[in-house]
C-alpha cells in the first residue's frame, strides 16, 4: 500500500488568502520543497492536501504558505510527521512558527 499524509487546515472567520502552498523537507533540518503542482485555491475555510508515496519509517517535516492577492507571503509551522509501516500515521508536533516575506 501507499504511504500518504494528509495535511490539514481550516482559515479563521474573516481570513481570505489568494492560494496556498505545501512545503515538505525530509527530516530535521532538511531543505524545503513545494510540493503541490500548482496553488491551491483559497476558497475554503476547511483544507486538505494528499502527500503520496511517501517512505515509511522516514520523518517530514510541512510548513503552509499562504499567499495574499497582494503577493504577501506568510509561512506556518513547521509540523513533524512520521509514517509508520501501519496503515495510520502518528504525528508529532513541534512548535508552530509564523514568519512574513
């Protein structure tokens, strides 16, 4: 079977970003990389995006983009995941961090 996470998210009464982005790195550290193809619209409040076919046994780490229509970047997380051989996944949160660009 697949190795997948589901990253999750909802936006707070009155939040209205253009699109967002999921970064991923491999572990502690790691460098991190765009993963979804193309923006995911904002028109929610509730989010969800697959990773796939990812390594059991190997730690990631997830941060969330979200872009305005003006082009302000403001990134959250990171959030730690470890997939496992079973068919769930036990996630382990680290401090949650907000920067601007």
């Amino acid at each position: 079977f697949r190795q997948a996470v589901k990253v999750q998210w909802s936006l707070a009464s009155g939040s209205a970003p253009a699109v967002f982005n999921i970064w991923r790195s491999a572990g502690e550290g790691g460098e991190f990389e765009r993963i979804n193809d193309e923006p995911i619209e904002g028109l929610g409040p509730d989010y969800r995006f697959l990773d796939m076919n990812l390594v059991s046994g190997q730690s990631y780490q997830y941060r969330l983009e979200a872009v305005s229509t003006s082009g302000t970047s403001t990134m959250f997380g990171p959030v730690s995941v470890m997939r496992h051989c079973r068919r769930t996944s036990r996630w382990i949160r680290t401090s949650r961090t907000r920067s601007t660009r």
